[in-house]
C-alpha cells in the first residue's frame, strides 16, 4: 500500500463519514496491516491478500483475512499501483463485490498515473466520486442504475490467465513480472544441469518457470516442492506443471520462505530470489533466501541460484556453504552453484 495515498483516502473518509457504512461491511483489497485501519472499526471489515507474509501479519492482528473476494459489501477500497492491467482487474473485483448502493473506493499517487485510472474508472458511471490532496486522488463509483455492468465485466476478465509470448505458460496480472520471463531466470537455465534427480525445491517460484524447465531437463527428478508467497502465482503453478504430475510427485507450497520451511534433506534447490517485498524493495530478502536454501538442503546438496549482479550474495553464500562457483556474470546477473557441506 502507498502510505501517502492510504492517508488521503482516511483524510477523504473523514470529510464523508457517511460512507463509512457503521454496522456495515468494509472490504480492503490488497490489504496490509497498518493503523489507518481503525478508521473502519465501527464495521465489519474483510482484508483480501494472496500474499502470504501479508495475509499472516494481518490474521496475527486479528482482521478477518481471505484469500477470494466476497461479495455484497458495503464499501471496498482500494490503493492502486502503476500496473494498468492489475488495477483495472481490481476495479472489476472490487465493483462486482458491492451490494447494491455500495462505493468503491481507489486511493492513487498522481505521479502513478490517478487522473489517467480515474478516467478509466469513469467509463463505468456518469456519476464519480472525486478528491484530490497530498499529490494523490481519491475516486469511486457507487453500485446503481448508473452502473455499466458490461464495463465491469470486462474488468473482471483482465485477470483472466493467459499465455506468455513464447512460452507455454500461463500467468496473470497481480503476479510479479507476471506478464514475461525474468531475463535472469532464463540466463539460470541455461546453467542447470540435465540431471537434476531425486528431491528439489523452487523458491519462489513464482508462475513456476524454473520448475518447468527444471522438469522438462531432466526425467531423474522425482519430487519437487514448488514454494511461492503470492496465491495467484501459486494457482498458475499448478496449471503450468500438470502435464508433469504423472511423473514426479510435485507439492505446492503458499509459504513466504523467509519465515521458515519445514522441508529437510533435499538434494537440490533452484532459486531467483526476489528483492521486494510486495512493492517494497528490501536488498536482504534474497540473503534470507539463501539462509534458508541452506537448512533444507541435505550435506552435500546444491543450489542453483541467479541474482543482480549489484547484490552481496557471494559472501553470505559463503558463510553457509561449503563449496560456492559463480557460472557466469552476464546480463546484469550472476548465476552461481553452491554445495552444502558433506
């Protein structure tokens, strides 16, 4: 969430407090725990979030959290992002979870394009709720005979999975990267080997890139645990790797990994770790990604891994393994090997 939009939706809210629907139910899409909040406490309020280290800190706070978008709410908000396709997916979400009368809600930064969405969002009703303040715009519609479903329903399908230019995979708006393959994914590929067996691991692994190419080299794999944070990747996971379920027992896993795996004596590991969180950018995270390749891996089990070239991960790979080999520097990234300790 943009904290500055966020606040110019709370300070919108107090002006019209008749949009708070007391008793009501409040919907919060891509909701994250943060205090602002408590503007919604007098009702009942429904945080969404497919993101998994989001969604816990939200149930650890004691909001009701779901993973689908339920309907008939009173009021949905909405912080918005630069992504054209993830917001007009969740302007469609959020629309068709109203009952009738209800508003939605989306807060935006104007150096994120708020008059061009608010625009889009225009085109489903002559009557558009409007504030400007911060540097942010406010703007929503009500749920009412002004209302063009037939807008809203196509908003709806821009989420809709579909094919990635080149590929046989499929993906999604509201997953990162969602619509290309990562170059450094790709340069990683070209430096596994084909004889990946036995037991693995795909850290985040996203739509599940690496794990299709990891089973489409190699028939010797024989278990795959494909661990990823973000739901909708998850879902795009399993429809990209059932073609390999006959073969290769493959577990799912909506976990975000630095919190801890249970997984333990695996004979591989293949990663591109991220650094955002969300839409933040924290340079540790890949760091903890390795910390934790290294706990599951067996003595003398290996990672695969590719990152940004600018980011430190020789040296913690170091402190945690025993062997490490940088394969290549190329592109911006840096593929590296490294073996567990016997």
């Amino acid at each position: 969430m943009s904290g500055r939009a966020l606040e110019t939706l709370v300070g919108f809210l107090k002006l019209q407090p008749d949009l708070l629907p007391k008793g009501g139910r409040v919907l919060v899409l891509r909701a994250e725990s943060r205090p602002e909040l408590e503007i919604f406490s007098g009702s009942e309020v429904i945080c969404h979030q497919t993101l998994k280290g989001d969604y816990d800190r939200l149930a650890m706070h004691g909001y009701k959290v779901a993973a689908e978008v339920p309907c008939e709410v009173d009021l949905c908000v909405f912080i918005g992002t630069k992504q054209k396709e993830e917001n007009l997916w969740n302007f469609g979400l959020g629309v068709r979870s109203l009952a009738r009368g209800g508003v939605f809600l989306c807060a935006l930064p104007n150096e994120l394009g708020a008059g061009r969405f608010e625009r889009e969002l225009a085109i489903c009703s002559s009557d558009v709720i409007s504030y400007t303040k911060n540097r942010c715009r406010v703007f929503g519609v009500r749920k009412d005979d002004k209302l063009k479903e037939e807008v809203v329903a196509g908003w709806c399908a821009r989420g809709d999975p579909r094919l990635i230019a080149g590929t046989e995979l499929k993906s999604r708006p509201g997953i990162f990267g969602w619509s290309k393959v990562d170059v450094g994914s790709e340069l990683l590929v070209e430096h596994l080997p084909t004889d990946l067996a036995g037991r693995g691991a795909d850290l985040g692994a996203g739509y599940g890139y690496l794990s299709y190419k990891a089973l489409s080299l190699s028939m010797k794999i024989q278990e795959l645990h494909v661990v990823e944070a973000e739901g909708l990747a998850i879902e795009m996971a399993k429809v990209n790797l059932a073609q390999f379920a006959q073969r290769c027992r493959l577990e799912f896993h909506w976990l975000d990994v630095v919190a801890g795996l249970a997984l333990r004596n695996l004979d591989w590991v293949v990663m591109n770790p991220p650094f955002h969180a969300g839409k933040v950018v924290r340079m540790s995270l890949g760091g903890k990604f390795v910390v934790q390749a290294s706990k599951i891996l067996r003595p003398g089990g290996q990672l695969y891994m590719v990152g940004n070239s600018h980011l430190p991960y020789e040296s913690t790979l170091r402190d945690h393994f025993a062997q490490v080999e940088l394969l290549v520097e190329a592109k911006g990234f840096n593929v590296f090997r490294a073996c567990k300790e016997s």
